[in-house]
C-alpha cells in the first residue's frame, strides 16, 4: 500500500525486502545516499514478482522538519529499525510485520472503484488487463430463472436452475464476468443456502447458484482437509450483503490454513498445462477436428475426438487433468463453440454448441471485411474513389450500408427507432399502401447480415470476445445511430430496421435455440401445411390385437375449446366398498411413431410443443397426426388405471392399449363448476393490455358439451371423480408435496391484426402489431392436475415393478436432506404459499440446496416436491418427447408380455411415502428373484432403449433441450412479450390508463456496490437501480435487501429483458438489521440483529 500525504515535502521509499537483508543495511552505511530537496532523480524501475503485492512503503516529510540532506546518523538510525525489524521478522514472519506496521500506522481501509461493465455487457479485456488478485466474483448476479425459480418446475419435474448440486470437496473453475480472469476453487460446503469456495489464490469467496463450466467431483476426498479452512470462516450467514463486505476486506481463511488445498490445486493445474503442452498442435485444432455441422458437445466428447485414447485410465474414460486442458482450449475459442452457460451439466461440464463451420467461416470474412473497410477510408489501404467511396473489397460493405441506410430512412417513417431494444410500433394505417422499397441483397450483404444475427440476437459471442468490435463498427459505418451505445441491444434494432426479423421478434428465440431446431424468422410468411410428407408417414397399429374396448365407459376430455391436440382423458368404474377404478386415457401416437422414423426424430429434438405467443411451434408437425391421435370416439389410448380408495389410498395399478367410444369434451370452468372445485385461491387482477383485441366470435376446434347439458350420472361422475383427487392430493400433502402453485404473470398474444406490407429476400415489413394481454394465470383444474400426476405414478411403478427403464422424474439431494426438508417445508416455506406469500430469495436458494434441483434419471427415486416415491411423465406424448418414450418402452413390454404369455414382473413395489429412504432410490420395496422363463437385463432386445442408450444419448438431450423449451416459453419468452406490452404502454400510451406512474421496489440484492437488484409490484417483474437511478434518495452502501423504494421507469430494454428505475423516496427499511462488521484482525464475531445469521448448527432461521 502506497500512503501520501498532500503536504509531504519529499518522499523517502524504503523496500520491504530491502529492511529484511542485514547486509544491504550495512552497505547502505558505508555508501549512503543522500537525496536532495527538488532531485529530479526518479528510481529505477524495480522487477519484483507479481505476488508481491505491497514492493515499496513511504516515510513522507513535511517541508517543517525535512532536512537539507540525510546525515549518516540518520542511515545508522535507520538501519537499526532495519535490524530490529528484520529480528522481529525471523521471528514472525514477513506478514506478522507487516500487521505490526500496520497497528503502528493506523489509516482506514479505502476500497478502490472498480472500473467494470455491468453484468452481461461486452467488457474491455484486450486492452485493460487484471490481476488474478483482482479477481471478483459477483455473488448476486444469478439469472431471475436460478435466483427466483418458478413453480411450475416443481410442478413438471424441469429443472430451471443453473448449477448442478456442487458438495464439500468438488473442484470447480471459476470466472470473472468477462471470463477474462479464470481460477480453481474448491467447494467447502453449502452453508445456509451459501455455497463457499477458496480459490487456488488463496480467496475465500461465496455464491448461491455457481455457474461454472467445470468440475471434478470428490477432488478433496478427507474432509479433515477441509475442516481447519471451514472453522475460520468469518461467517455462515445467509445473507450476500454480508458476504460481499467480509470478502471486500480479505477476511477468509488463510494460506497457511488452505496450504493443503492450494497446493493440489496448484498441481493439478501443472497436470493440466503438461497436457495441453504435449498435445497443443490437437488441442490448437480442435474447431477442425469436430465436422462441419452444428450440433452439441459434451467436453468428453470434444475429447474424444482431439487426445488420444492411451490418456484414458479406468472405466476408459480421461483424467479430470486431461478433461481440463480440453476445456480450456474450447472456452478461448468463441468463434467456434459457445458454452450453453444455462443448460444442464453432464460429466461435471457444461455443454458445448459447435458451430457450423459455415458460421466460422463468416466470421472471418465480415472480420477482414470490416477491417479492410476502415483501413480504406482512413487511406491506409485501398485508396478512395474520386467521390470518396471505397474501391476493391471495401466498396462491397460501402454497397451494403448504402442500402441499409435507404432501408432504415424508409422503415422509420412508419416505425419510430427506439433506445429500448425493439423498434416502436406502427404509425400508418394498415390500410395503406406502403411505399417501402426492399432490395435484392448481395452475397456479400447476406454475410454482413448473417454476422449481426450471430452477434445480436444468437449471442455468439461471450460477454471478453474479441470478435464484439466488428459489430460496433459496422453499426458506427451505417450512421444511423449516433446517439446510442453501438451493442447488442442496437444491432438487434437494426436487424428489424431493416426488416430481417419483425418488429416484436424475441431475442429468446435465437439465443436459446439448439441444432436441428426451425427457426422461421417470419413465421407469418411461411406457406399453409401441406399434404403428408412421404418421410413423415405413420406405420400400422402394432396394439390393434391387445385394444381393450372402453365401450361402458364416458371419457371426460376437460381442456380449453381452442386446444388443438386432446392428449387425455379420464373416466371412472365403481366397485363398491368405496374403491373405484380411475381409468386416465392417454393418446397413443407410439403404436403407430416408430422410434426410429423421420417423425420420432423430429420430436426428439423439438423435445415438446412451443406454446410461446405468436410462435408456436408443435412438436409433431402435420394435420394427419393430430386427426389420427387425437382423443374422440373410435380413437386409440393407452390407459393408466388406479384402484384408490376414498382416502386418497393407491391399492392396484395397471396399464392397458384400448379404444374409445362415448367422448364429451368439457371446458375446465364447466368442470369445476360441476364438482365446486374452482381455485378459490386469490389471484392478482392486475392486467394489461395493448393492440386491437381479436373478436370473440371464434368458432371453436370441436363441438364443447355445457355443464347443463350433462346427465345427472355424468355428473356424478365428475364429482366423485373430484372427490377421488382431492383424496389423493391430501395423500401427497402428508408426503411433503408443494400445497399451493403461486400464480404466475403470463403473456397471451395474437396476430390476427398483423399483415405483410412488403417482403423481399429474407426481409419483411409489417403494418399492425401484435395484440398483448398479461395477466396471471391460475393454477388449472385441481381435478385435472391430480389425476394427471395418478397416471404418471402408475407409470413409474409399473416400470419400476418390470424392471423397465424410463425418465424418472426425481430429486436425488432431497432424500440426504430428507429430515431438514422436511422441516424447512413445514416450518418455513410452505406457510408463506398458503398465506398467498411469495417467498424470499434466501428461501428460495435454501429450499434449492436442500432438495438439489429436479432430474431425469432411469434410477428410480423419490421426488418429495410431488409427494411421490416415484413419478415419470405420460399424459402428453403428442406435445412432450419424454411421454412419448416412455409410451414406447411400455408398449414394448406389453406386447412381450403377450408374446410370453405371462407377467414381466420381476418385483413389487410398495410405497411408504415420498423420501423414506436415505439412498436417493425408490423406497420400501419388495425384490423377487424373476421366474423362469422371465425377462432379465441380458434378454431385453425388444426394448426400444436400453438403460445404457438412455442415460449416455436421449437422456442428456432430453434435459438441455427441455430445459431451454421451458426457458423460452416460462421465463424469457414471455418476459420479453411483457416487457413490449409495457414499452407500447410506457412510451406509447397504449393502455396507459392500466400502467401505474410509479412502483414499489423491494431490494434483493446489492451488487459489487454498483446496483441493486429486487422486483417491482407490478407482475413481481425483476428490476435495477444503477448508481444513476439512486438520484440522490440515498448512498448505494446503504442500501440493504429488504429496502423498499417508490420509483419510477428509467429504461426499459426488451433484448436484454431489463427494467432499470429511477428512485424517488424511500418507503420502507431494514434499520434494524444493524451490521457490525469487525476488524478480521482480531477474533471477535461480527453481529446483526435480526439478519438471520446461523451458526454451523442452525440450518434456517424461523424468527419472524
């Protein structure tokens, strides 16, 4: 540390090292140097190592007391402090002087600005370099999606949050925003919804939900390693504020403590460098090594392909070492793979998409383009024409931005620009006839084109790429857009300028999408359906022979009138004593999809139906597969039968092909009206709306059966039906199943006031915009939902009890957790949802390291979020891929089955509640050894997928792509729907009257002492105030999660899905959380008052 005073007449710079060497202090005696007053003599530069953080202190002089000239008896003073210290420090080290010094010269701690982008921006990593010691992980910079997870994850079983379920002793890398600046860490555990990390640079540093790309599970093996480093951690609160300030003063454990660990680390990474130097010329090319399509990668793929097969050890598969040095050379190459940084991991990585070599390609050419381009006009290259136009390679881009600019003119006197990520909406009527002129594009422009749809809205590019500046300069060479930030957000705006994508496009579209997925640019400019494909056809029924007739029974279909596929059914057969069979009849499109047909690929990589406003896309394409599935009468099924009993008990199950005759489709309100089951929950009426409403005159798909149209019998039906399922959710209940779904904000949108204006190669322009309602949505017919998750139980059991392998729906951490779950349930989280509460942050990290997540898994285990010992997923295989698999392996067991004559059945199950093992399996059952005669592991070739093809191809698929579905249809898809409806509202004063002047703000997080982080009362949407938006209300630093503010819209960004505030008075706060946070110097605890803070014992905090 460099100290100064303002006064100091000169300054005499004393070495560290140097006071430590007797010897230099003796021939500093006999030759002194005498330093002047005003000596233009500067010091020489000095080479010290880069760890050597503090190389020079200073002993400043005032002109009062500084001398003409140093005297030898002031060298002979010095040089006995220099003694003394150098006595001390044999005695106690250079860092217990350094203390020492520190006690005598006391100066408060002054952090320093951090000059760094916000979260997600481009950052300058080129030309401004960082210290591994300057590394800073912001711990509050979680995606909304892993921050504040939605419940309709918990509802289907798809795990929404970011990172895999990390435990004391796993290795990680870990980065800087700008992924600039990369470390090793080891896990020291998760510490009330906190997980704790020490660096190989010897940092201790927290976060709730670690995105990392890498990890090695059970690096540190004896938890005796890590016991000393975890005792002397400063605090294991769960709060972030007091996180950050404790890591802001460096008060982790230290290197002495973490010796161990750092030197592991630190030999793991020569391991990996050992590799990457041995293989380098693979590794260098390892873009050229993979093929030339688009698909995904896991790393151990990559190297399977680039290092040879001699590095594998047991089990053949490559050492963490070798795994790493792979890993490093694929994340510095963003031309040719980018991380799916929000997909799910797979062998402790995260998923790689490599892209196309096409799109390599590009790249360099719009790079060389543009640089030809600049160096031309600057005249360091190709000379001008005489009218100042670029000549050669350059003249081509001169050519493109001449037509752009004509483009954009022409498009803004219909559509104004706007700073908001999208473009404003139309200002002529759609009636008129547009004057726009659309050019023919050349080659060259196509590329340009090609290149900002790959910067802009695909995020090709990581957040420290180099390659960012070529879309800068392309959008400063177009010079429309002077006044805004040449970024992400304004090339997304100039791609619908210039019409290559429409006006009310969602970036979520291009940045989640994943090879072999369509993505129409122009959805409304595609041709109708045509006939059937001759690749897409449907094969015989293989069940028509084992087709029990339904004949005696009513099917009740309870959907919406507009729904286009009928996926379920459900009916019910008495048989008195108070049990009933409850039969639940599902579309049965596997006995005519073979697995390995052009239609069952389709669906394995559209992975379910998109139901995102204004961009659907079904996952079975073509009329002839809905009319051939759809349930109605004469229509085949395959149902799911459970004898309960009027408790709510599940006494028999079975599974049988059949054929439907007597079908009445019914709305769910009718439905709920009947049995007087309605959601009697209390959901917001907040809504807005903008566009022209479309009529409400619609014919709907099929004939709707009115509730008074029903038989008094169909009637009692339905509420027996309804009674049964409450039975059973009561069941689930007592097993620890969420009790209540908080109502979610939804976007419903139509096209009907939208038509083409002008279209020509590849681009479109539009008159009218889309019509926008947001509103929450309910939970759904209570009957419906439980007697769907039924038929998804007697699923997994039937399977489990066959030994059939399928995509289990489980929650492996919960069953280690079982007993603290539990009790975080009962106690804690699950009052706050019946109370209508939306749980906090801290909660919601909690009850996510508790129960880990959700997973797909052909092991059976318990998911305690469901209330169910084990549950796999059937009611919709015409719209979800994993249904439909499962349709498959059970169809294939029934007609072995019938082939055999006899019972695949080689064990019984028999339930004790959700979680009642402790081995993350099913629970309390019964194996038998398999008769003879009976199908074992060895003899299941007529099993569509083995266990083995299961978890190694279809499995991880499954996951990264349904995983993005749901991220684009639940979360970022329909954000971003929302956040258009309140730009129109807010700048346009569409619906103006339904859009508050100001909201309530309630503070989240604060992070790195740049923003805060929290959500507005209006649709609970996420929001920020920069350090511009505080606007004098009060000081970043004292800004504490659980602050409430009134403010006011600053900045609303579509492409980026960000609300940014500007405050305008302080509401509420958190005076009484009063932190004391002291000198880690000394042993003594800080103190809050009422934070919530937990020792090691106390797990959560139940005060009030």
């Amino acid at each position: 540390m460099l100290r100064r005073s303002s006064q100091s007449y000169y300054t005499q710079y004393i070495c560290w090292r140097c006071l430590c060497l007797g010897p230099a202090a003796e021939v500093s005696r006999a030759r002194p140097r005498i330093l002047a007053r005003h000596s233009q003599g500067g010091l020489l530069p000095q080479h010290h190592h880069q760890h050597q953080c503090r190389s020079l202190s200073t002993a400043d002089q005032s002109p009062a007391s500084a001398p003409e000239q140093l005297t030898l008896d002031d060298l002979d003073a010095a040089s006995r402090r220099a003694r003394q210290l150098r006595s001390d420090s044999l005695e106690s080290g250079i860092r217990q002087r350094l203390r020492k010094w520190e006690a005598e010269n006391p100066a408060p701690a002054v952090a320093l600005l951090r000059d760094e982008p916000a979260s997600g921006d481009a950052a300058n990593v080129l030309t401004k370099s960082r210290s591994e010691f300057e590394f800073k992980l912001e711990v509050a910079a979680d995606d909304e999606d892993a921050a504040r997870p939605h419940f309709d994850e918990l509802d289907n079983g798809v795990d929404l949050g970011q990172a895999s379920a990390l435990q004391a002793g796993d290795l990680v890398e870990v980065a800087s925003g700008a992924g600039k600046i990369r470390l090793l860490a080891v896990c020291l555990g998760n510490f009330n919804g906190q997980l704790h990390f020490y660096t190989n640079t010897g940092k201790w540093f927290t976060s709730r939900t670690l995105s990392t790309g890498f990890v090695v599970k059970n690096f540190v093996q004896d938890p005796a390693e890590l016991r000393a480093v975890v005792d002397a951690i400063p605090s294991l609160s769960p709060s972030s504020t007091v996180l950050n300030e404790l890591q802001d003063l460096n008060a982790g454990p230290s290197r002495d403590l973490a010796a161990s660990l750092i030197r592991k680390m630190h030999t793991f990474q020569s391991a990996a460098r050992l590799v990457h130097q041995t293989y380098v010329e693979r590794l260098s090319r390892a873009h050229s090594q993979l093929g030339s399509a688009e698909r995904l990668l896991s790393l151990r793929e990559i190297a399977d392909a680039l290092l040879p097969a001699s590095l594998k050890r047991n089990k053949g598969v490559f050492p963490p070492e070798a795994l790493y040095a792979v890993y490093s050379v694929v994340e510095e190459d963003d031309v040719a793979f980018r991380a799916l940084d929000r997909a799910p991991r797979r062998d402790g990585s995260c998923v790689f998409l490599l892209h196309s070599a096409e799109v390599q390609e590009n790249v360099r050419l719009v790079e060389q383009l543009v640089r030809d381009y600049y160096e031309s006009i600057s005249g360091h290259s190709t000379p001008l024409s005489a009218t100042g136009v670029a000549t050669g390679v350059a003249a081509k881009l001169d050519a493109f931005l001449q037509e752009a600019r004509n483009l954009i003119d022409q498009a803004r006197t219909e559509r104004p620009w706007l700073p908001h990520g999208m473009v404003g909406p139309c200002q002529k009527d759609g009636s008129a006839p547009s004057e726009l002129h659309v050019p023919r594009w050349s080659e060259t422009s196509l590329s340009i084109i090609k290149f900002m749809q790959h910067w802009a809205a695909s995020s090709g590019f990581r957040p420290g790429s180099r390659c960012h500046w070529i879309g800068a300069s392309i959008l400063r060479a177009v010079r429309r857009y002077e006044d805004a930030l040449l970024d992400h957000s304004t090339g997304w705006t100039f791609l619908q300028e210039i019409g290559w994508i429409p006006p009310w496009d969602l970036r979520a579209r291009h940045a989640l999408r994943l090879p072999a997925l369509p993505l129409h640019r122009h959805p409304a400019l595609l041709p109708p359906p045509g006939p059937e494909s001759a690749g897409l056809s449907l094969a015989p029924d293989r069940l028509a022979h084992l087709r029990q007739d339904f004949a005696r029974s009513t099917v009740y279909c309870i959907d919406s009138a507009d729904t286009l596929d009928v996926d379920d059914g459900i009916s019910l057969e008495p048989l008195g004593n108070g049990e009933h069979w409850i039969h639940v009849h599902v579309a049965d499109p596997a006995s005519r999809i073979l697995p390995d047909s052009p239609l069952a690929a389709q669906a394995a990589s559209r992975v379910q139906t998109s139901y995102l406003g204004g961009f659907n896309l079904r996952m079975l394409d073509g009329d002839h597969v809905r009319e051939a599935f759809s349930l109605g009468p004469n229509q085949p099924c395959l149902t799911f039968s459970a004898r309960v009993s009027e408790t709510g008990q599940l006494l028999d199950s079975k599974v049988t092909p059949g054929v439907l005759r007597d079908v009445v489709y019914i709305t769910p309100e009718d439905a709920s009206s009947i049995c007087d089951d309605a959601d009697s929950s209390s959901v917001p009426t907040t809504v807005l709306e903008v566009g022209i409403p479309p009529p409400k005159d619609t014919a709907p798909v099929r004939r709707m059966t009115a509730a008074k149209e029903l038989s008094r019998q169909q009637r009692a039906e339905l509420r027996t039906l309804s009674k049964l399922a409450t039975a059973l959710q009561h069941t689930r209940l007592a097993n620890g199943a969420i009790p209540y779904h908080l109502p979610r904000p939804q976007a419903k949108v139509s096209m009907h006031a939208v038509a083409p204006a002008a279209s020509s190669d590849g681009s479109a322009f539009y008159r009218g915009d889309p019509y926008i309602h947001v509103s929450y949505a309910g939970q759904g017919s209570p009957l419906v939902n439980s007697l769907m998750q039924l038929a998804g139980e007697v699923a997994a059991r039937w399977c489990y009890e066959r030994d059939i392998p399928v995509p289990y729906r489980v929650q492996r951490v919960s069953s280690q957790n079982l007993d603290a779950l539990r009790a975080f349930n009962q106690d804690v989280f699950y009052p706050q949802l019946l109370a209508g509460k939306r749980p906090s942050a801290e909660d919601w990290h909690t009850l996510r390291s508790l129960s880990g997540g959700h997973d797909v898994s052909t092991t059976p285990a318990p998911n305690l979020a469901m209330g169910l010992d084990l549950y796999t997923k059937v009611t919709s295989p015409l719209r979800r891929y994993p249904d439909l698999l499962v349709h498959w392996q059970i169809e294939a067991a029934l007609l072995e089955e019938h082939r055999r004559g006899e019972s695949l059945v080689v064990r019984k199950f028999h339930g004790a509640g959700a979680g009642a093992g402790t081995d993350g399996t099913a629970t309390a059952h019964e194996s038998t050894p398999p008769a003879k005669g009976k199908a074992t592991k060895d003899s299941r070739n007529w099993l569509p997928f083995s266990q083995k093809q299961l978890e190694d191809n279809v499995l991880p698929q499954v996951r990264i792509r349904e995983r993005h579905a749901k991220l684009l249809d639940q979360v970022d898809g329909n954000s971003q729907w929302i956040l258009q409806a309140l730009v129109r509202a807010w700048r346009f004063g569409e619906g103006s009257t339904q859009l508050p002047r100001s909201f309530l703000f309630t503070v989240v997080d604060v992070v790195g002492k740049r923003a805060a982080k929290g959500h507005i009362d209006w649709f609970d949407r996420p929001a920020m105030v920069d350090l511009e938006g505080l606007a004098g209300v009060v000081r970043i630093g004292n800004v504490r999660p659980g602050d409430v503010f009134k403010a006011e819209l600053a900045d609303v960004n579509v492409h980026t899905n960000q609300i940014r505030l500007k405050l305008l008075e302080k509401v509420q706060g958190m005076e009484g959380n009063k932190l004391r946070i002291q000198s880690m110097l000394d042993s003594t605890p800080f103190v809050a008052s009422s934070e919530g803070f937990f020792d090691a014992e106390n797990l959560y905090d139940t005060g009030g």
